[in-house]
C-alpha cells in the first residue's frame, strides 16, 4: 500500500505547495541499495573521557567498514554519521562532555543520517553502585529524546552491551553495520541489548545466509514475502508457507525467490512435522524459522466473541509456541538455529479494540524470552520483531482516519515498508548477530503511541 501524503509532499508541484503551506513533510527514508554507502557522509566518533581505549577499537571497526572516521568535529560540512562510545561513564555527570560535543555538529547531520550510541547495560537490581545504574540508564532516555528531534529521515539507535562483551565483538559490529545502513531505516530510538560476543563476522557482507535453508510463514504477501526476498537476497534457500487459499500467490514467491512452496495452516496440529518432511525430502537442513503469519480480529472487549477471539490467539501465539517446541525437540535444526516471531507495538503499548491480538503479540515477547535459554544452548538465538505501523494489506483494512494517525504519529511521520521489517529480520538471521538472544527490536519509526 502506498502513502499518497508522503509522495505528494516529496515530488513536484504540490512539494512547493507543501513548503510553501508549511505542511508536515515526512523525509523519503534512506533504504539499502546495493553498492551505495553505508552512511551519507563522514562519521564522527566521540567517547566519554573513560572511554578513549574502547573508542579506538570502535574506530578500526568503523574503518574496516570502509567509514571515513574522524576523532573531531572540525568543518566537515556534512556528517553520514555521529557515533558516541559511553561505555565508560562512571555517573550522571559524565554525561555532559560527550553530549555536549556532539549538540553543534548534530546540525550537519545529512538527510537519512544516523546516530548510534554504544553503551553498557545498567545490569539486574542490585548488582552495579547506584551512580553507575543511573547513568547507564539515563542514556536510553537521552538517547530515546535526540531520536525525536532528528529530522529528514535521520534516526538514533543504541547497542547496550552486557558487561564482559568487548565493544569489537561480532555481534557489535553486525548491529553498528546494520543500524548504520540503510537497512534499518524505520527503526528508530531503539536500544539493542547484546548479551555475547556472537558468530563471526562473515568474509561476504552481501551473502550472510549462504548455504543456509529457511522457513517464513505467511509468505504469501506483505511483509512475509518482503522477509522470503530478503532472506533469498541474502543467500537462504526459502521454504516459504501459506495457506491452501493463497497457494497461487505462496507459488509465485517461491518461484520469484528460487525456493520451494508449502500449503499449510500454521494451527493444524501436525503443522512442524509437515514443515519437517518437506525440509527434510526438500532441502536437509532448516536453519532459520521465521514465524510471520498472523491475522486480526479487532473488536473492543464489551463485543468480544470466540470467532474473534480464538483465531487471533490460535495463529498468532499458540502455532508459534507449538511449532518452535516441535522444532526444538526434533533435534534436526542447524548448528546455529535462529528463530524470529513476529510480535507487534500493540504488545508492548496496547491498542483500544486489540486485547486479542495484545495478548498474542506480547505472548510472542514471552515465548522468545522462555525459550532463549534453550535455543542459546543449541548455539542458536530466537528473538522478537515488533513491527509499528507497516503499509501492507492488513493494515489497508484498519480505517481511515487510524490509518493516518498510526502513521504521522512516529518520529519518522509515516509508515514503514514491509521490506523495513524484512531487514531486520534478515539481520537477526545473520551468523554475526548470534549476541542477540531473547529481546525484541521494534521497527515502527519510534512509534509514539503509547511506548
Ligand atoms: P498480511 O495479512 O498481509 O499477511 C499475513 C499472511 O499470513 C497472509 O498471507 C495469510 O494468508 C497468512 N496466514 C494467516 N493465517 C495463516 C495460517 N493459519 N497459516 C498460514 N498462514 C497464515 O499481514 P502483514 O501485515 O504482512 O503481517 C505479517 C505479520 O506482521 C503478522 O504476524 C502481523 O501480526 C505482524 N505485524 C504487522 C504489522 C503491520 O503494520 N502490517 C504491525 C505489527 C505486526
């Protein structure tokens, strides 16, 4: 689906009209290319006085990224990129030097530019000194802030490292590619923990998933094609499935991504062991499972009925559940298994009409947390993708003037594109984000309502 305000007020005539009404005018984001740079410009890295030995070690991955890095603000007029290394302030106040020599070059940040912050996590209750705890929390509200006032499609995001985790571990450096590039366009003010160093980093950036097989459900359209392309872009062999009543469609993305076609009800009982056969007959490994089906059924809970209730619940948490235990238990899964759900910002914030698909979406946050362990033990991670608003059909049915208010209200002024929440997931699959485990990455644009 397409958003005619954002063209509107980005193409000809009626962008001079706009300017000149003064009208909101939501940026063209900057998606990923192939072969465009990673970020519009130099990047400039600035570390917290503590942290000058971590920020070399920042510096030469930024330079193995092939980034123009530069240690000082100086007159570059246009900057791709500003990254801050906090990784070692000690209390509040050590906040103010690295903040404050950042606020004037935040002004040559370029149109699509990115911010990323790279901090230590405040640790469970108890365990750090009150200072420190505070300080390491007070950057995600610092940092969920400047995301809001960057303008022209510029974004802000934050790695939060666990203590033990070098800041030029794997999965570091696979978060900063990414958060770095256009990739992760409409994911914004985010803060992603990573809890171990992670695989490594792979000899080809552009084939992550070379040799690997994996499973999306709910290919058929929307964003569970956009993730089947994605992954296939990436290197995957697809299994992609879909109900028997949207097989024409289901083929013509498995044709389009060269991989095989699956009519299946994610519900029915034996819906892992058929998934298992076909992979098994198919392909001989699965790799990567990907479970995107899901369906609303919005109604306020005073009119609430088990045709609405029971589907939503059924599809959306209890086939994810059932399918990653029979997974699991198979003992088949590759050497380092990702799984990814698709969860939703109703699950985290709540949405009037959705206590169905609330429940089924936060459901999907605590079955990624509950089974991290015992994924983690395979080598493996499983995670959560929360989606804000994303222009696909499902969210074409929701009505009009909703429509416009989920849209306008995030930092970036519109909705996502399905290939927005594609890369994300195309990212948590790679081998170098194997430090990410049990946490849940919301790609909504620094969605506003409610979280
Ligand atoms: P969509 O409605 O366009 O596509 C969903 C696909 O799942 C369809 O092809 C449908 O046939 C399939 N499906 C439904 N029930 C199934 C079943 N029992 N077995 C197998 N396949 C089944 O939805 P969209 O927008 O692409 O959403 C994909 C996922 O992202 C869903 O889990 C949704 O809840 C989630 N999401 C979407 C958001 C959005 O703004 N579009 C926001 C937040 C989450």
């Amino acid at each position: 689906m397409t958003d005619t305000y954002l063209d509107l007020v980005n193409s000809g005539f009626t962008k001079k009209i706009a300017k000149q009404l003064k009208l909101p005018r939501p940026a063209v984001l900057r998606r990923h290319e192939e072969g465009a740079p990673l970020v519009p410009g130099p990047v400039l890295l600035v570390a917290d006085a503590a942290a000058e030995a971590e920020a070399d070690l920042v510096a030469q991955q930024l330079l193995g990224l092939d980034l123009d890095v530069h240690r000082h603000a100086g007159d570059t007029d246009r900057l791709g990129a500003i990254v801050l290394v906090l990784t070692g302030v000690r209390e509040p106040a050590d906040l103010a030097e690295p903040m404050l020599a950042v606020a004037a070059p935040l002004k040559r940040l370029a149109p699509g530019g990115r911010v990323l912050v790279i901090s230590r996590a405040p640790g469970e209750p108890g365990a750090l000194p009150a200072p420190l705890a505070a300080v390491r929390q007070g950057v995600d509200g610092m940092l969920r802030s400047l995301a809001k006032e960057l303008r022209a499609g510029a974004t802000g995001n934050g790695i939060v490292l666990a203590d033990g985790v070098g800041v030029d571990a794997p999965s570091v450096v696979g978060a900063t590619r990414f958060l770095l590039s256009g990739k992760s366009a409409f994911v914004d003010g985010q803060l992603l923990q990573v809890t171990s160093d992670g695989g490594a980093v792979p000899a080809d950036w552009s084939r992550p998933l070379d040799g690997q097989v994996a499973v999306v459900t709910g290919a058929a359209r929307g964003i569970g094609a956009a993730i089947a392309r994605t992954l296939a872009r990436d290197g995957a062999t697809l299994v992609v499935v879909d109900v028997p009543a949207a097989g024409e469609a289901l083929a013509s993305v498995a044709n389009e991504v060269h991989g095989t076609a699956l009519q299946l009800d994610v519900t029915a009982d034996d819906a892992a062991a058929k998934i298992l056969a076909h992979v098994a007959a198919r392909h001989g490994r699965l790799d990567v499972v990907v479970h995107n089906a899901g369906i609303l059924r919005d109604k306020l809970l005073v009119n609430m009925t088990p045709a609405k209730w029971d589907p939503v619940l059924a599809v959306n948490i209890t086939a994810p559940l059932r399918i990653t235990e029979e997974l699991l238990a198979s003992g088949t899964l590759g050497p380092a298994p990702r799984i990814i759900a698709l969860a939703s910002t109703s699950g985290i914030a709540g949405n009037r009409g959705q206590t169905n698909y609330g429940a089924s979406k936060a459901g999907v946050i605590g079955m990624v947390r509950a089974f991290a362990p015992r994924v983690a033990s395979l080598g493996g991670t499983v995670n959560a993708v929360a989606p804000g608003f994303i222009e696909t059909d499902m969210t074409a049915s929701i009505p009009f003037a909703m429509r416009e208010a989920a849209r306008r209200l995030s930092s970036l002024q519109q909705g996502g594109q399905p290939i927005d929440v594609a890369e994300t997931i195309a990212f948590l699959a790679t081998p170098q984000a194997g430090g990410v485990n049990g946490q849940v990455l919301r790609v909504c644009g620094q969605n506003m309502v409610g979280a």
